[in-house]
C-alpha cells in the first residue's frame, strides 16, 4: 500500500553570514556577493577562509549566493572578520537579510542592470518589513533569465527595451525609468504589506488573492532568454558545478590556471570567470550536454541533520541513465528543487520514495525503495 508522505516543514528563513544556519556538518555561512561578482583577491580569500575554518565545501545556492560549510561554532566570528577583511561583508547585520537580489550576470560597469542593484542596495533601510525569503530579479539584458528563478519583485525589459516592474505572479508590468524604479518597488512592497502580504509569504501568492492596481499591470516583458550553458562568452568562460557544491581547492586551481580577472556567480550552478578561456578541468562541467546539469540533489546525510539518505552518489550514478530532469531530495522538504520534477526520489527512512512528474511532497507513485532498487527501477529509462 503506498503511503501518503508528512508535509516537509520548511524553516522561514534563509542562512547569512551574521545568522548562519547548523546543518550536520556545521555551521553554513552564506555570503551575498556585491553584484553577484568577486575580484580575484576575493574569490582567493572566500577559498582560504572556507579550508581554514570549514569543511572546504562552497555551496553555490539558486539566489547568487556563496554558502561556506562546515564551520564550527567556535569558528564564526573567525569567519566574520575574514568576511570583512575581504570586502564581503558590506551591510548592517540588520540589512544582510534583505540584500536577496538576482543580477543578469552579462552586466557592466554603469549600465542599468549595475545602476538599479546600486540603487536598491542602497535604499534596502527604505522597504517595510518583508517576509525574510522574499527577494528581487534585476533582470534587465534584452532577454529574461531568471523566469524560473524565485523573486518577488522583478524588473525586466519590453520587446523595445524599455524598463518594467513586475509583480511575481502577474503576466504584466509597470513602466518605470532607471530614475523611478526604486521608488516605485518600495511602493509596491507598501501596498504588499498593506493588502496583508505578509500572511501570504510570497507575491505570486498575494497577488493570486489580491487585485494590484491597473497600472501596474498595463506592459507585457520581452520573451525568456535562452539558458546560459557552459562555454565561452564575450566576457569569459561560463563553468558547471555538480549539485552546486565547489570544492575550494578546485576553484584555486582553476581560478590560478585561467588567469581570471573575477568570478560571476548565478542562479543556476554555473559560475562566470571573467577574462578566462575555457579550460579543461575535471572538477567542473565544461559541456552543455553533461547530465549533471540536469540532476538536482540536496547536500543529503550525513551533512543534513533533516536527511536520512545519501542522495550525491546515487544522482551521479542516475544522472547518466536515465532521459530528463532528475531530482534526489534527501527529504521531502525538495531544498534542491522545490518544484515539480519529471523523476524525483525523496529520503524516507533510510528508503526512498518514487514520485513522478510531481514534487517531493506529491504522492509517491513507489515507496521504500532501497539505492540498489531504485538502480533496478530507474537505471534503464
């Protein structure tokens, strides 16, 4: 008989560097780089700070974030004033939390894209009070990148280039200028909490229950970019990182071989060396058609105290054998992927649970399947 999984239980808010989270393998520090880039110095630094005080893991998280695992308690503030050291640490404690901004990764120096995460940054102190993993896409090149990347407040392009504010959840926008955007955001996120948001947790919620001013609403965004991929660009090589997780030492080697002037991060576990040529490196996926790139998996046990599955081994060994998206999630919170998946495997137990085109927390179509039958059920699709 198969069995209706327990609903995940999600924590409300997200790791950073003056709050970080305990995880089974110690404290994660997450570090929000500035305009989702690091200099040289810096990436050079994060590394030495995360051999010296953690695991020498570097988690690249689905907001642009640096998440260092492993360090001990009585290593934070050690942490801290390395971060600081490093440029790394630029808000108020109090602000930290909020700097959850998506940046297009092509931006340079003084254009829009760099001018609207400027400005917002430094007006953050101006927003009301927002739930704590609410966050804003400045998705301004030509093209859209981040529609499948969580925001909830989303400035983006028209087909003729001019600029909008979108509200997460609405298939229209506001027309606002590069001068007018902050202020318009931090009227939207008034009337948010005004309409009684905050109750919602997210915009594509609230506004699924709550009708937004017509004007806000009135101009259609540009069609969705296609995907960064692997490769060279104008800017530098574009790099893959297995289920998000860098290993510092790697990033060292790769980042001396390259000569790169800095590193872009982005959502979607790539990582942009500026002024690089590609290079061949067995720590990092190089090709757009790895299969790695489509296979999400949550750090797992022994490294989360929520799991009770190895989960890295057993998608690497899947990844290759099986045709479309993968996802193995050490609970069914789905951390790694919480949306739909066309195969998804959820810890369960020491077991794991089979659900099909459907999240973690769907009804299993399969339960209590142990790694070597899920190899049987799976290996040959």
């Amino acid at each position: 008989m198969t069995q209706t999984p327990p609903s995940p239980v999600v924590k409300g808010w997200c790791p950073g560097a003056y709050r970080p989270m305990m995880s089974g393998d110690g404290l994660v520090v997450r570090v929000r780089p500035v305009l989702a880039r690091l200099a040289q110095e810096q990436v050079f630094g994060l590394c030495d700070t995360a051999l010296a005080f953690g695991s020498g893991l570097i988690d690249l998280t689905s907001r642009s974030n640096l998440q260092i695992r492993g360090v001990a308690e009585e290593n934070h503030q050690a942490v801290l004033d390395r971060l600081q050291e490093l440029d790394l640490l630029p808000d108020d404690p109090v602000l930290e939390g909020r700097r959850n901004i998506l940046i297009a990764p092509m931006l340079s120096k003084g254009d829009d894209t760099a001018q609207l995460a400027t400005d917002l940054m430094a007006r953050l102190g101006d927003l009301p009070e927002l739930p704590a993993k609410m966050g804003y896409a400045i998705d301004t090149d030509a093209a859209r990148q981040f529609t499948q990347n969580s925001a909830d407040f989303r400035f983006e392009r028209t087909v003729t280039g001019d600029l909008i504010l979108r509200a997460d959840g609405m298939s229209r926008g506001r027309a606002v200028t590069v001068d007018t955007a902050i202020d318009a955001l931090i009227e939207m996120a008034d009337w948010f909490v005004k309409t009684g948001g905050r109750e919602n947790r997210r915009m594509a919620r609230h506004t699924s229950l709550t009708a937004l001013p017509a004007d806000w609403q009135a101009v259609l965004p540009a069609a969705p970019a296609l995907p960064l991929a692997p490769g060279q660009t104008a800017i530098g090589a574009v790099f893959g990182v297995a289920f998000g997780q860098i290993d510092a030492d790697a990033l060292k080697t790769l980042m001396t071989a390259t000569a790169a002037n800095a590193l872009r991060v982005t959502p979607w576990r790539l990582f942009l060396l500026e002024g690089a040529e590609m290079a061949d490196t067995a720590a990092f996926i190089t090709t757009a058609t790895d299969p790695l790139l489509q296979a999400d998996a949550c750090p797992g046990a022994p490294l989360c105290a929520t799991a009770t599955v190895e989960t890295r081994d057993i998608a690497r060994a899947l990844a290759a054998q099986i045709t479309g998206p993968l996802h193995v999630s050490g609970c069914a919170k789905g951390c790694a992927r919480p949306r739909a998946c066309a195969t998804t495997l959820v810890g369960r137990d020491g077991v794991f649970d089979l659900v099909q085109n459907g999240t973690p927390w769907d009804q299993p179509t399969q339960t209590g399947l142990s790694p070597d039958t899920v190899m049987e059920v799976l290996g040959t699709h």
